[in-house]
C-alpha cells in the first residue's frame, strides 16, 4: 500500500494573502486616486480663476471698443466692436488649446 506524501504546508494563511491584497490595492489605487483628486481641484480652480479673469478681460475689450472708438460707437458701424472681441476671443481660445500638453497624472518625464 502506498501512501501519499503530506499536503506541503503553505507559508501564508489565507488572513494573511487578504491583508497583502488590501495593501497592494490601498498603495495602488487609494494613493494615484489622491493624486488625481488633488490634481483635478488644482486644474478646476485655475481654470475657473482663468476663464473668469478671460471674461472680463474681453468684456473690459468690448466696452472700451464701443464707449472709446467713434467708428464703432454708432451707426451702422457698431457691430464691428462685437466682431473685434469675437477675433480676440478666438484667438485666446486658440492659444489656450495650443498650450494644453499635459496628457497624464503622472510626474514621470516621457
């Protein structure tokens, strides 16, 4: 009669491979979570503070193009201020989207 050999006897209990599992997913999903979450405030505020600023940027434009310049101040003329402030917002909007480069979370140089 042959008997077989004793079931080896793994090092770590079952507690202790959940508690690496929870680890690992706490060091690699909580942690770049954090990250993400700061650097979307960071982006939100600042974009927010931007726009805003942009905004009465083009605004202060449109009313000094309207008050300051007679071409434009009446007439059949005076819709050549809106068409200005319309140029100067898509060129803004064009180097904002120019600009944009950073494409990942990472501080990692490519």
């Amino acid at each position: 009669m042959t008997t077989r050999p004793a079931a080896k006897q793994d090092d770590a209990s079952l507690g202790e491979v959940v508690e690496f599992v929870k680890a690992y997913a706490r060091q690699e999903v909580v942690g770049p979570l954090k990250g993400a979450g700061r650097w979307i405030a960071f982006g939100a505020a600042g974009a927010f503070t931007l726009g805003l600023g942009l905004v009465f940027l083009l605004l202060g434009l449109l009313r000094v193009l309207q008050y300051e310049w007679e071409f434009s101040s009446s007439g059949s003329s005076s819709w050549l201020a809106y068409l200005i402030a319309l140029v100067a917002t898509l060129v803004l909007l064009g180097l904002t989207l120019w600009r944009i480069s950073k494409s990942t979370l990472n501080n990692e140089p490519k």
